[in-house]
C-alpha cells in the first residue's frame, strides 16, 4: 500500500523476465527470435492488462486507483475552468444555504437547550367544556400534579410565576433603575433541567416554602451585564420592587429559561385550598424517549382524577382536559414553521444545482467521447469509468463544501438579522454546529454521487464505436443524449419555478395579510409599558393618581395629539380574560358562567387607536368612582351573548370563577353596557396567518378609572401629530420626573406592534424571495451553458450545411425547434399550476391582474430565452465564418 512505485516495479521486472523466458522457450523450439517474442506476449494476454489483474490480486489496488483519479480528475479540472467554476458557484449555493438555515433550525429548536432534560420541557394548558385554554394554575392544582405520584412518561413537575412578558420587576441600587424580569420558580426545576450554578448555589427546599428567607439566583446574562462578572456578588444584596434579596448563585451562559434576568422562589403555601386564583404556570421534564404527545394518557389520568374529586365543588372541572405543549414549539412556533418551509426550498436548490451540475457533466462527456472510446477499446471496464467520473465529482462537492460551508458561516448573522427576536429563545445558541457540518458534507456527497451518477449511467448502454464516432462527427445530434439533455433541463427549471412560485405565493399571502382590517389605525401611536408594584402603590387610589398625572404630563408635550392609558396594548401580548355572568340570560354552560378578554382603558383610548362606535357611546371623564359601573363591548360578544337583540343597556356580572381576573375588585361587579364598538383582533390570537381569519374573541372594555387595580403593568398610548419615535426621549424624563424607579420598556410603535405578527410570513417571504432568485438565477446559468454547448458541439456541422447552402433562417429554426418543446411545456405547465393555486386560493381568479402579471412574465422570460438561442445562432455563424 504503501510503496506503489517500488511494487509496480517488482511487477514489471516479473513480466519481462516471464515474457524473455517463454521468448528463449519457443527460440529454442525452433521459432525465429520476433515470431517468438510475438507469441510469448500473445501467451501472457497483455502486459498492462495482465499488470491490472495482479493489482487487482493485490486487493489494495482501488487506493491506487483512487489516487490516479483524483490527480487526472484536478488536471481535468485545471484544464476546463469555465465548468470547474460553474460547478463550484452552483453546488456551493446549495450547500450554503443548507448550513446556514440547518444551524438556525439545529440551534434554535433542536439544541434548544443545553442539557437534555431542557429540550424535554412540557408545559401544561387546560380547559373544559366551558372554559377557554389556559395555561394558569392554582397552588392546590400545582399540589396534586406535582405530590409523590409514580410517573412514567414524566421525571417531575415544576411551577414557573410570571411566564407572561408583562411580569416584569425593576431592579433598584444606587445608580438608574433597570428593568429586569424576575421569575418566580420552585427549588425543583434546577435539578429537573439538570443544571447547577457555575458560581455559588441554587435553592434549597427550605427556601422555598412560605415565608422563607428572599433569596435570587442571576441569570449569566444579568451577571455580566449589570455586574461586569464580578464573583463577589453572592452574598450582595439586591432590590427588587425594594424588596432586598440576597444573590446566592449564578446560572451558566445559556440557562436564561422563561425570559428570566434573575430567579427568586416560588414559596407556595402548601395548606393553601384556593383553586379560583390561577397564576402559575406547570412544566413537567419528560422522561427520555417520550414525547410531548406521548404524555397525554397520564395528563389525561390527572384531569379525570381532578374533576371527581373537586367536581362537585368546582363547576367549571366538568370535562377538564390537560394538554401538554412542547416548550419549543411555544418559543420557536413562529420561526419552526418557517424554517420548514424555507428548508424546503433548499432542498429544491440542492436538487436544482444538482440536475444543473449533472446536465453539464452529460455534456462534458459527450466531448470526451473519443476519450472514452478508446479506453474502452483499451480494455477498460464500465464500471472503472464511472468510478472515474464519481471521484471527479466528489473532487468537485469537496471544492465546492468548502466554498459553501464558508459562505454560509458568513451570511448566518445577516440571516438572523432578519429574523425576530422573539422567534428564538434566550436559551438557544445558534452558530455553525457539527450536525450542520456533518448535514452539509452529507450534503455534498449526495449531490456529487447524483451529479457523477449522471455521465455513468450516459455510457454505460454505449459501446466502443458509438463513443468513437460521435467524437468524430463532434454533433450534438444524438438522440440518447439530446433527451437527457432536455430531462435534465426541464427538471431543474421546472423546481426552480416551483421555488419562485411558492414565493410569489407567499408575497400574495403578505399582501392579503397587510391588507386585513385589523379594526383599529396603527399610524402614528407610541406605545411603552410601565410597572406599578403593589409595594409602592398599594391601593387603587395610588394607581388612579400616578395614572392621571401621567397623563396631564403627556398632554403637555409638544405634538401630541390624544394620550391614553390601558391594561393592554391593543396589538400585544398578554391578553387577560375575565368571568362573566348575564343576570336573567342562560350562556349554555354548566354554571352559566363564561370567559371574555377583558381590558381596562381611559376614556381617549378607542379615540387614540381609531376603534370606531358601533352601538350607544364611549366612556366619558365622568365615568369614574362612584358612578355606575359601565362597559363597552365588542361586536363579537353582542353577536355572541345577544344574538338579535340590543346589547347596550343590558348587564353582565364580571365573576371569579377560574381566577383569571386581573382585578379581583372587579369581582362580582354589575357593569350596564353603554357601547358596542367595532371588532380589533389582538396579536396574542394570530401567530399564524391562519388565526387572522379565525373568530375574534369577545371583549369587554371597563372604565380604567373605576378599576385601576387591573392596571399595575400600565401601557400608554400616545397619538402623535409627527413621528412618534421623535417622543421617547420626552416622554421617558415625564415619567422618571414622577416616579424616578419607573423606567418604561416595550418602546414600540402601534404600527410596528402590528407588522411583528406578519414576522413568520415577511421571514419566509424575504427569504423564500431569495431562493426564488438564486434557484431561478441557477437554473438560467444552466440553461445557458447546456444552449452554449449545445452550440458550440454543432459547429462542424453548422459549416457543413453554410457550404452546402442552407439558409441562416433554417437554420436558426432548426436550433429553435430544438428547445421550443421544452419550453412550449415547461410555461404550459406552470400555467397550470396557477390555475391550479389559484383555485386552491378560492378568492382569486385566474384572471387578476397579479395573475396576468405573472402569465406576462413568463412569457417574456419565453421571449428572451428565444432571443438567447438567436444570439448563440449568431455566435456559432460568426465563429464558422472566422
């Protein structure tokens, strides 16, 4: 093996002394020295083919063999750059583009977290019959999910408090006030995730039950961004909210879980028996080798035990469903299925490069024809050849891997600059993992082996004299290889169509999307959220006071318009509902109980955000404590609870039945409905583009003045006369000038709050956009090469028919006709396939002016490449004449 030229030759000084003894055999029978030497040779068979059975006795003759391929496939290579860099450009897109979106989708969902147990994390929902989702749980509830029950899908149970963004703490030391998110969590989910503090400790039992000592662990983020890494910060003190608590360990780089800056126990009180007030959030780790959904049948044993031990008491257990939800697909939704999408279109550009690589290597053996010819002619055997060609392209997929695997290095951080921040989670780390290596080198095999496999199965139905003469003839006029040709070309341009349509979809999806009525006017609104804790402002009185000096401040500030206040913002997360009752009015559940969103607001808010009146009137000034308590609702729940009849003048009673109210004031109080206003879908109900045309939730709107309690995390709402981002500045000094531990967070416009639902559609629009272009892009480079060839192979026979006195018109038809049938049905068939989504689509008629567009297009795109053939016609002629 490894000392080839010594053994080569040992073999030949073997041969030649075997071939000079029969020589002096047969010499010595008579025979004259040539005639004998003839014979002695034709005796052994051949020297070089008697050479190849001896390295093939060998059985180490294939490294060799390997080697000499390699080396004759780099010199091909050297020799035809034109293709070497096609080939390269084309395979390494397709490799690029499969390591870098690989690495997002490995690193933001695969790997999502850093130890196996995270990335087993499932969060429990529940509802019944008449109760609407929820993730919201009771104390007791946590209590008899978590108690000493022996499971076999589950490791444990753990409770998380604040899982929403809007619970949110601030944290107080002696320079400005930073807001960070403080989440309240048992001792258990640091061992269930199986991490442990990298400085200092996490908690004991101990600290986590009722009235135990205020304790926090910090995330590494908070660690190095507010203390610069310092290790002397266990044991330091700490205020949140002005609550001192004491820092006793720090967490690893990547164990940011739930959005949280700093950890702080739960301390549940385990004698507690109030089930009506749902606040916290279960996780349970699955045991390994079991699924989210495969869990079910034990939540589904929990539930039933639940509603026969506390049915009779609790109304609304009637039915009670648990449902588990994958913890990544709660953070990642958005993004997860967009990368499905998107790693489709790669998967179509890695085929595209593929047939693209394949059609020219077709071609490029079709000019080695004499080469083949005589080597088959030589002895050589099919499979040796194809051998040959597979190590030729394998040379090129390792060019080319290395090309794209630097190229999508590269373009990783300006593609997650395109993606939300939202679509990733804390947790995750996204960068050029080894699963992506090994997926894009895989990659890279799988396209040469398709790539080689193409010039291999071209010569194996062709023997010694078919090869000869077409590297005679020097024509292109083969049918065999005219129609691989041809197959090859349609297929690539037919998926790289396909590629480009589904973008032209996705771009006509975003276009129906944008133009939704969402039932309010996002223009010109800032938006920012603040935090009142209840340790500073106690009582309702406090809330409504710092609420109306905020408001007499925004007033005051050069171009504004109209300010509000709200509970929530009209386009963002953390919608709370709210128990309601109709005195008199059956609402066809158990306990005649319902849910509605609820919002608290001022009166200038349905004014601020373009809400418009359907029904009787918006809230006044005068609407405030002491005066009857009022609502306003929305279409969907006058359609809903007063189907046919008025609802203004009618009342509800807002309950407490699941604990989801977030003014527990606000319980058992009677409303009378003054207005009806117009319906506004809230973004927490459309992640998916799906969701935008599912119903709206019904709504009940409630003067902010007769239940501030359910404002402590406050948005305002400011309408703007000029650009509202020109305000922040002015309106972040009113509010430290009020309360200098107040900072605001959630800067944002209305209108921006908005387009963020379209995250999922825009991403994949951009980006599919892209691969559109670069699969159309490849496929034109393609096409372009095999005509030029094709062109180029004829020539010979283009001369032929110039000196037998054909004219250039027949010609140039002869080439035409040529490539007009794939072509002619190629656009036949992408006419179908719109019409064909266009159905698909129900609103949409083949004969909108989007559609004549496209059809438009196409053809054009018809029309140049006629115009393509022409001017290759026009190089061949003048290269002839030349």
């Amino acid at each position: 093996m490894f000392r080839w030229a010594q053994a080569d030759q040992e073999l030949d000084d073997e041969l030649c002394d075997h071939v000079e003894r029969k020589t002096e055999e047969y010499v010595a029978q008579g025979m004259a020295p040539k005639e004998a030497r003839r014979r002695a040779r034709l005796e052994l068979g051949g020297i070089e083919q008697t050479k190849e059975k001896c390295r093939d006795a060998r059985r180490v003759n294939w490294i060799q063999d390997f080697v000499q391929d390699l080396r004759y496939g780099f010199r091909l290579l050297l020799k035809n750059r034109s293709f070497t860099v096609v080939a390269v450009f084309t395979l390494a897109l397709g490799i690029a583009a499969t390591a870098a979106l690989f690495s997002i989708f490995d690193g933001a969902y695969i790997r999502f977290g850093e130890t196996a147990q995270v990335n087993r994390v499932v969060l429990l929902s529940q509802h019944s019959k008449d109760r609407l989702p929820s993730f919201d749980f009771s104390a007791p509830e946590y209590f008899d999910i978590a108690g000493p029950h022996h499971y076999k899908s589950f490791d444990g149970f753990f409770a998380v408090h604040g899982l929403s963004a809007t619970l949110s703490e601030n944290l107080a030391r002696e320079e400005n006030p930073e807001r960070v998110r403080a989440v309240h969590v048992t001792a258990n989910m640091f061992p269930l995730y199986g991490i442990s503090a990298i400085l200092g400790r996490t908690f004991t039992t101990d600290e986590d039950r009722s009235g135990g000592p205020n304790v926090a662990v910090l995330t590494y983020w908070l660690w190095n961004a507010r203390f610069g890494r310092n290790p002397n910060v266990i044991g330091k003190t700490i205020y949140l909210d002005d609550v001192p608590y004491t820092a006793i360990g720090v967490m690893p780089r990547r164990s940011r879980h739930w959005g949280a800056d700093v950890y702080v126990p739960l301390q549940l009180d385990a004698a507690s028996n109030n089930r009506s007030e749902r606040d916290l959030s279960i996780a349970g780790v699955a045991k390994e080798g079991f699924s989210a959904e495969q869990t079910q049948p034990e939540l589904a044993y929990l539930a039933h035990r639940e509603e026969a031990e506390y049915g009779a008491a609790h109304p609304e257990y009637k039915g009670l469903i648990y449902e588990p939800v994958d913890v990544r697909k709660g953070v990642v939704g958005d993004l997860r299925i967009a990368l499905y999408i998107l790693m489709g279109a790669v998967g179509l550009l890695a085929l595209i490069t593929a047939a693209n690589i394949a059609s020219l290597s077709v071609a490029r053996t079709l000019a080695r024809a004499g080469e083949i010819g005589t080597r088959l002619a030589l002895g050589a055997m099919p499979a040796r050849l194809a051998r040959q060609f597979l190590t030729e392209s394998a040379l090129l997929a390792v060019l080319a891997g290395a090309v794209g695997l630097a190229a999508g290095a590269s373009v990783l951080k300006p593609i997650l600059a395109v993606v939300p921040a939202r679509y990733i989670g804390d947790e995750a780390e996204v960068h050029t993992s080894p699963a992506a290596l090994i997926i894009s080198i895989s990659i890279a095999l799988l396209l040469s082996a398709l790539v080689g496999l193409a010039p291999a199965i071209f010569i194996s139905g062709r023997g010694v004299t078919m090869n000869l003469q077409l590297s005679r003839t020097r024509s292109a006029t083969d049918r065999g290889s005219r129609r691989t040709r041809t197959a090859l070309v349609l297929v690539e341009i037919a998926l790289a169509f396909i590629v480009v349509m589904g973008a032209g979809l996705m771009a006509r999806t975003y276009q129906r999307v944008t133009s939704t009525d969402l039932g309010f006017r996002p223009d010109r609104v800032l938006t920012m959220m603040m935090t009142l804790p209840e340790s500073k402002y106690p009582g309702g009185i406090d809330l409504a006071n710092f609420s109306q000096e905020l408001l007499r401040r925004m007033h005051s500030l050069p171009g504004v318009i109209e300010v509000c206040a709200s509970s929530n913002r009209p386009a963002g997360s953390g919608l709370a509902f709210h128990d309601f009752s109709i005195p008199g009015r059956s609402l066809n559940t158990a306990d005649g109980i319902a849910t509605a969103a609820y919002r608290t607001v001022t009166p200038a808010y349905f004014a601020v955000v373009g809400t418009s009146l359907r029904e009787g009137r918006f809230f006044v000034e005068q609407d405030g404590p002491g005066k009857a308590d009022i609502a306003v609702v929305n279409e969907s729940f006058a359609r809903t609870y007063f189907p046919g009849d008025d609802a203004v003048g009618k009342q509800i009673r807002l309950e407490n039945r699941t604990g989801t109210t977030t003014s527990q004031s606000a319980s058992n109080s009677l409303l009378q409905i003054v207005g009806v206003v117009k319906d506004a879908r809230q973004i927490a109900h459309w992640q998916e583009v799906s969701d935008l045309y599912k119903p709206i939730t019904p709504e009940i709107y409630v003067p902010l003045w007769q239940h501030p309690e359910a404002a402590r995390e406050l948005g305002l709402l400011i309408k703007a006369a000029v650009d509202p981002g020109t305000l922040t500045d002015a309106v972040r000094r009113e509010v430290l000038g009020i309360d200098s531990e107040r900072p605001v967070y959630s800067v944002e416009t209305l209108e921006g709050l908005a387009e963020n639902a379209l995250g999922p559609t825009r991403l994949c629009l951009v980006i599919l956009g892209a691969f559109g272009g670069v699969a159309l892009l490849t496929a034109c480079v393609g096409l372009y090469a095999i005509v030029s060839y094709s062109v180029t192979q004829r020539t010979h026979e283009i001369g032929i028919r110039e000196i037998s006195g054909e004219r250039t018109c027949k010609r140039r038809s002869a080439k035409h006709l040529e490539f007009l049938p794939s072509l002619l049905v190629r656009y036949a068939a992408q006419d179908s396939k719109c019409r064909f989504w266009c159905r698909l689509q129900g609103n949409a008629s083949f004969i909108s002016p989007l559609n004549w567009t496209e059809g438009g297009l196409k053809w054009m795109g018809f029309c140049r490449r006629c115009i393509s053939f022409t001017s290759k016609s026009w190089l061949s002629e003048s290269h002839n004449e030349g």
